[in-house]
C-alpha cells in the first residue's frame, strides 16, 4: 500500500484535491479520484488537480484536471489559481506559466495576495464550443423561465450563460444537468445564471459539468463577464459575485480574459492506495 499525500485548498469555496507529483510520480486512476473526490468517505472536493514536471524551461509545470466522476476537464480558473500559489512559493516566482489541456495558463503574483490568470482568448464559433450543429451562440434557444436565451462560449471549456433576475429562485439540481446533456453539447457543458447588479457587477450561479453546483467558477465567471460585456452592456472589467466571495474579471481588447481572486490552502492531507 502506497501513501498519497495531497493538498486541500479552495478558491471561494470550490475546493480541490491538488497532488503534486512533480517529485514522485503516482499513477491516478478513476478509483482514487472517486475515493478522494467523496466527501463523506475522503477528503471531498470539486476537482483534483495534479502538478506534473514541464519538459521545457518555458513552462513552469503542468497540470491535469479531473472531475469527481474521473472525467478529465479543459480549464478551471479557481484551480489555476491555487496550484500557482503552491509554485510561487516552491519556485521563488511571482510569475509562473503553467501548461494544461486547453494551453498556457500564465499567474501572477500581486501586492494584495490576490493572484491574476491570463485564461486566453474567448471563443464564441460553433465548432469551438463545441456545439452539435452550425447555430447562433449568442442566441441558444434553450428556454429558462425569467432568463434570456443563452449564450455560448468557450474559455478552455464549454459554457453556455444565461441572464436574468429571479437568479434566488433557480432549481439548479433540476435544470443544471439538463442543459449540461443537452443534445446541442458533444462534450456537455458548465452552466452559468447571472444577474446584473450594476455595470460593473453581477451575480451568478453556477452548474459545473460532471461535478453539479459549486460556490464558485473562475472560468465560469470568466465566461458570464464576458457574455454581459458582449450583449448586456457591462463594462469590460467587471466583478462577480458568489456566495464566498467575488472575482475580478477584465475583458482585453483582443478578448483575452484575465481572472482575479484569491487562493487559500485549507490543509495539507495523506491517504493509503
């Protein structure tokens, strides 16, 4: 029997199994990740996060997400945050470049302790999404009642954003898992309800594909930011807010998306395999 030692850490509350094999490399199958993923029998978390050695003096590390089900995922922006903090002090760094499966991801360091995450480029065509069939993104006609029609993109992963006022009253254990296997999404989807508070701040809820509602989603936030300073007339810096906390998102003139927030170690853990 093997022991696995891991870090349990948060960003506003969507918390993380993070292991770091940088040093040694411990193979992760869908049984551990179910086993440490469950939160009455392990240590419970929204994703688990692996740090892997780069092979290029470009990138600082790499990293692989997966969902509590074992299912691999593109992007997280809470996540990112967190394992940049790890390296930030590993490495000595205030500035880090970390490879994922949706590219590059460069985090910085600031004054305040909050650490900013370049995400990348949004995308809005079809078969980046990617959606079943050529529709308009910006108009997907799903229908929730007190929300406008959503709007699609892609940040790394899927999401489809949805505007609205009556954002208390959403059953999203009902409708996050229909509209993430809705036909339209080959790859299912994350799934965000956003209310405007001003132009410079919004509300928002979030489903996350293969892992249900969450108290917060960077790339998520990401996305509804974007989607509002598209279509809604928010400014293009803009902060969410959740039900632990806010982000800061700021939309760049090339659409490029920079991401804002915290990042907290909770504790640090070991379990047998």
């Amino acid at each position: 029997m093997k022991t696995l030692k891991f870090i349990k850490m948060h960003g506003l509350g969507n918390d993380f199994v993070i292991i770091d094999r940088r040093k040694k490399n411990l193979k992760i199958n869908e049984s551990i990740i179910k086993k440490l993923s469950d939160r009455k029998t392990g240590a419970g978390c929204d994703q688990i996060i692996t740090i892997d050695k780069s092979s290029t003096n470009l990138v600082d590390a790499k990293i692989k997400i997966f969902n509590p089900n074992g299912d691999q995922a593109e992007a997280c922006g809470n996540g990112t945050r967190c394992v940049a903090k790890i390296l930030f002090k590993n490495l000595k760094k205030k500035k880090i470049v970390l490879k994922s499966a949706a590219g590059k991801l460069i985090a910085q360091k600031n004054k305040n302790g909050t650490i900013s995450v370049n995400m990348g480029k949004m995308k809005e065509k079809w078969t980046d999404i990617p959606i079943s069939k050529k529709i308009d993104t910006r108009n997907i006609p799903i229908n929730v009642e007190g929300f406008t029609n959503g709007f699609a993109v892609n940040i790394g992963n899927p999401h489809i954003v949805f505007y609205g006022t009556n954002l208390n009253k959403i059953n999203l254990l009902k409708i996050g898992p229909k509209i993430e296997k809705n036909d339209l999404f080959p790859k299912k989807t994350n799934v965000e309800f956003v209310q405007i508070i001003n132009p410079k701040k919004i509300k928002m809820r979030v489903w996350e594909r293969s892992a249900g509602e969450t108290l917060a989603c960077g790339s998520g936030a990401c996305a509804a930011v974007y989607v509002g300073f598209k279509k809604y007339n928010l400014k293009n810096e803009c902060k969410v807010i959740l039900k632990k906390g806010s982000i800061l998102i700021n939309i760049l003139d090339n659409n490029e998306v920079i991401m804002t927030g915290p990042a907290e170690i909770s504790y640090y853990g070991e379990v047998d395999i």
